[in-house]
C-alpha cells in the first residue's frame, strides 16, 4: 500500500501533520506543490491537501477520488470551504482543533479500515435457544481467519466474556466505553477490548444495570467494524422498534440477523412473532438448534430461510465450563454451523451494512 499524501507548502501545517502521523505510527510522503500531488494523486490511499495549495490544485484538474481532505490552519474560511468543494474533499479540518480527527484518519489507513468487515446480528426466537452461544461459536471460528469480536449487547444474557472464558482477561468493559465521547479508532478498540489471539470480546462488568447509550452503541459498531474482519453482535430479545434503543441501533448496520430457533411448537411459535418484527427480512435467517419440527416447516412458519442446523452438541457445557468456548474442535457441531453461515456471507459478499458506520 502507498503511504498517505501530505500535500503543502506552509512547513508549520506540514510540521503538525507530520506529528499527528507519528501518533497515528503510519508512514507518509510529502509534497510541496501542487504539480507533485497531482502525479501521486491517485495511489494513496489518504490525501490531506493544505489550503496554500487547494486553488492551484483546483486550476490542474484533479480527477475525482475518495478519501482527499483540506487542511488548513485555524479555523477554515469560506475560501477553503470553495476549494473542498472543487477539489472533492470529503471534509474542510482546522488545526489544531481538528488535531483528534485527523489522527483517526491516518490510523484507519493504517489498520486498512478502509474495507468494514462484516456484522451479524444474532437474537434468541425464544428463551434458552442458545442464541449467545452460537454467537461465540461464530466469534471462535472467523477469529481462525481473521480478527472477531463478540459484542454482547445483553446485559441480561449471561455473558459472552463468560461463554468464550475471557471474563478473567484485563480490558474495557461497556461500562467505560459507554463513557466515551466522540469518534473510537478501530485499532484504539480493538486493543483495548479483552481477547485471546484473535477473538475479542465486549462485555459487561458483573452487576452492570446501566442501559446502554445509543451513541455508544453507534460509535462502537462503526469502530469495530473498522478493525475486525467479523464483527458478532449478541442482541436482546426485545426488538420493539422504539426510536434509540439497541435493535435499532444494531439491526440496520447488521449484514445478516441470525434467529437462533428450538424447533419445538413454543419455539418456533415465538420465534415466528419475533422474524414478524423484525425490519429488512431479507437479511434474516435462522439457525435451528437441536431436533423436532423439520427445518422446512420451521422457515414457512416463520417466513424467513433456514441458513444452518445445529445438532445438541456433547461436552457442550462441559467446554463452556472449562473457559474453552464453545467450539472445541473445528468438526463439533456449532463449528460446522458456523463455518457455514460465515462460508455463506463471504459468497454473497456481504461487507458493507445498509447503514453507512
């Protein structure tokens, strides 16, 4: 990858950028005329462009890209607000103030956040189907390919931290990040959340009752999905479509909603009214665990497609106890599931979540 473009003359805004990029610990080139941006124009993968240069850039004509922003000194005028527009910068950042968004930006290039990974939402059709399971079993086996993360968005579940056996392992919590204000650097979460080799997990402090906020919430996905290739969301149960609360947070920014079925007469019923209410259905599907009604009959009722069938696995709850997770081995039964239904995301290219993050 080609590293960023700094492009300007005015050495004090150039010496600024410089620092911010090595807080950010990503190499950069430099420019300082508007002809050499022009020939590097199109290989970084960022390009901040100061204001000295903005309107001689403008007069070359340079071909339209993503990620070009306009950086000035001080509080940026209505001349530098023409020049963004002309150029196509995404954003017009006045230093020093925009110092923090700044750093962000190169520290995504650096974790190559350009590219979100993928976000399941997983719900329990009714209670005990084991949906938080199945979550850590997705957890376990995307980490085999890539950096996971399990977000347990539950307080009242019983803990994905616990699940995966990470609830003794040093890291943040909800209860500090639901804390934080303004935007999260995907790497800054990805450290700071607890994790063994390439699986995270955000949990819950034990005894947490604060509800979580819905910029949080928000600020979390859009940072995890920047630094994990998989992102797992473990949900409530009460989808109700109340403006704020963690469903519609979490539902439209999901690439595909797994609703985790028991196939006897309550839990198909239940989860029937679940799928019911569930927005973009077409991005549903469920997984049924165990045995009873016959796959088939239980998405008819439910009108969604079946994606996965999950035997009852031995030496399940044995493996949990054991701080192991819930895949022991790539051939147990959720571990085929999983690989399934990640299997299947990856075909239909699923990446990029309806909501922008």
């Amino acid at each position: 990858m080609h590293p960023s473009l700094l492009a300007t003359s005015d050495a004090a805004l150039l010496d600024d950028l410089r620092r911010l990029a090595a807080a950010a610990g990503v190499d950069v080139e430099t420019t300082a005329d508007a002809p050499g941006a022009l020939r590097r124009w199109t290989g970084p993968p960022l390009v901040l462009v100061g204001a000295d240069l903005a309107a001689e850039l403008v007069s070359l004509g340079p071909a339209r890209r993503a990620s070009v922003h306009l950086v000035t000194w001080g509080p940026p005028g209505e001349a530098a607000y023409r020049d963004a527009v002309a150029v196509g910068a995404e954003s017009v950042l006045g230093l020093p103030e925009a110092g923090p968004r700044v750093t962000e930006l190169l520290t995504d290039v650096g974790e190559g956040g350009s590219v979100p990974g993928v976000v399941v939402g997983t719900l329990g059709g009714s209670g005990g189907a084991g949906a938080t399971t199945f979550a850590c079993a997705l957890g376990q086996v995307a980490a085999r390919s890539g950096r996971a993360l399990v977000v347990d968005a539950d307080p009242l579940g019983p803990g994905a931290d616990r699940v995966l056996g990470l609830d003794g392992c040093e890291g943040f919590r909800w209860d500090a990040l639901g804390r934080t204000s303004g935007r999260l650097s995907g790497r800054a979460l990805r450290e700071a959340l607890p994790r063994r080799g390439g699986l995270g997990v955000l949990g819950w402090y034990a005894g947490s009752t604060e509800p979580l906020e819905p910029t949080a919430v928000r600020e979390v996905l859009s940072a995890a999905r920047r630094g994990h290739d998989t992102v797992v969301v473990d949900l409530p149960r009460s989808v109700d479509g109340r403006p704020g609360s963690v469903a519609d947070e979490v539902l439209p920014r999901c690439d595909q909603v797994l609703v985790v079925v028991r196939p006897d007469v309550a839990g198909v019923s239940s989860a029937a009214r679940l799928c019911a209410r569930l927005p973009d259905r077409d991005r549903v599907g469920l997984v049924v665990r165990g045995r009873g009604v016959a796959p088939a009959e239980v998405a008819a009722v439910c009108g969604v497609p079946v994606v996965a069938t999950v035997a009852d696995q031995r030496g399940l709850h044995e493996s949990i106890d054991l701080g192991l997770g819930p895949v022991r081995s790539p051939r147990c039964h959720l571990g085929r599931a999983a690989g399934a239904v990640l299997a299947r995301l990856a075909v239909t290219g699923a990446g990029t979540s309806r909501v922008a993050a």
